[in-house]
C-alpha cells in the first residue's frame, strides 16, 4: 500500500459524459500528479501540482482539467467523454516537486466510457 | 521521435537468474532524470529505481540496479537473482526540463515472466 488513495476505483459512463477522479496523497506529500495508461497510448504524463499550483503539464486534453485543494487531495475532471477516453488513470504523489524519485503511485481509477 | 525506448516487449528468465531490460532514451537536456517501475498483473504501479543524469555511480536498491551508460544514452534495469514474485510489466521512464516545468516520459514497456 503506497499511502495514496484514488476514488473511485472503476467508473462505467457514457460518451459526452463529465466524471471527477479524485486522489488523496500520502501524508506529507505536496505533490500530486496525475497520468492516463491506456492501450494504444501507453502511460502518458498529465498534469502535475504542488501545494496548489500547477507545476508541469504533459499531453492533457483541453476537456480534461485538474486542481489541488487546499487539503492537497486532487481531483482530475474529464468532460464530454468519448471512447477512446477509457483508460486507468493513476495518481502518484512526492513530497516536493524536484524529487520525482520519491513518487509513489495510488491503485488507479478504471474508467470505462461507452 | 520516441523519447524512452524499450525494445523488448516481451522477456523470459530462469528462476534465480539475472535478467536486464533494456532502456534508451533521447534528450538534450543536461538534467534529467530516469526511472523504472514495476506494473504486476494487480495494476498498480510500483517505484524502483532511481538515476539523476549527474550521479557517478550506478544507482542500486537491493536487487535491482540501474545500468547507466550516459554516453550511449542508455538506462538498462538488472534484476538479480529473479524470484516468481518479479514477473510483471517493467516501465522506463524520463524526467526532464527545469524544476517547476517537469515533464515525464514512459516507454512502451517489457512484460518479464520468470520461470520456475
């Protein structure tokens, strides 16, 4: 068990649907980052945040967007779904933002969209 | 361009046996950062190893050790003594830019199967 919690863990939507992903880091962590394994993309890096604050972006979609709350859980917001959206989306969280070695990944939220 | 590399996707290896899994990756910046992780059949994905672009030495963690070949801008990952428990998806993957403007870069992957 890594500390880091994702809920829920297996979302089933429909296409043009909008979910929330939600992640809680580890104790001390202030760091969350947030990335999407799928098939045919592989594990793909989206977006991470410090304390509150976006610190780096990686290939993102527009329909997607992230914050980090005040008490450092996260959530990442998908919107107007479609198919190819279906993946696992994983959390991961470090204690600060220069020392990626320390980041250690939550069980991930399956998301089905059909 | 592929930035991280792994040729293999799929790998066999004896029980108790050394296997290495093969990493290269592409970037011009002068710091950067190299990961391997660990994706048993459960999912979840597990920190191995560790490598900054200006450690001397070779980083270990027990049984695994990250074979760094700056020059040939290769990462590969040995796995000592190879235990059932081992047989998984193994990822390599890069940090790179400057503190605050990270970004991270997986490869495709190679599925290891220890054999008893």
């Amino acid at each position: 068990d890594s500390g880091v919690t994702q809920t829920p863990k297996h979302l089933i939507t429909a296409t043009g649907q909008r979910v929330t992903l939600r992640c809680s880091p580890r104790s001390g962590d202030l760091s969350v980052y947030w990335y999407q394994q799928s098939l045919d993309q592989g594990l793909q890096f989206l977006i991470q945040y410090y304390n509150g604050e976006e610190r780096a972006k990686g290939n993102i979609l527009e329909r997607f967007s992230a914050q980090q709350f005040p008490d450092l859980h996260s959530e990442l917001n998908l919107s107007s779904l479609e198919l190819g959206d279906s993946a696992l989306y994983f959390c991961a969280s470090s204690v600060g933002s220069g020392s990626p070695y320390e980041q250690y990944f939550g069980p991930g939220t399956r998301l089905t969209v059909t | 361009a592929q930035k991280i590399t792994q040729t293999q996707p799929g790998m066999f290896v004896q029980e108790k046996e050394a296997v290495t899994l093969d990493c290269t990756y592409d970037t011009s910046d002068p710091s950067y950062g190299l990961f391997w992780y660990k994706q048993p059949s459960s999912g979840e994905m597990i920190f191995l190893i560790y490598q900054g672009s200006y450690d001397q030495q070779n980083a270990t963690e027990g049984r695994y050790s990250l074979n760094f070949q700056k020059a040939r801008k290769s990462a590969n990952l040995v796995i000592s003594a190879s235990q059932l428990g081992d047989s998984a998806m193994y990822f390599c993957a890069m940090r790179e830019g400057a503190s605050g403007t990270y970004k991270y870069i997986f490869g495709t992957g190679t599925r290891l199967k220890v054999l008893a």
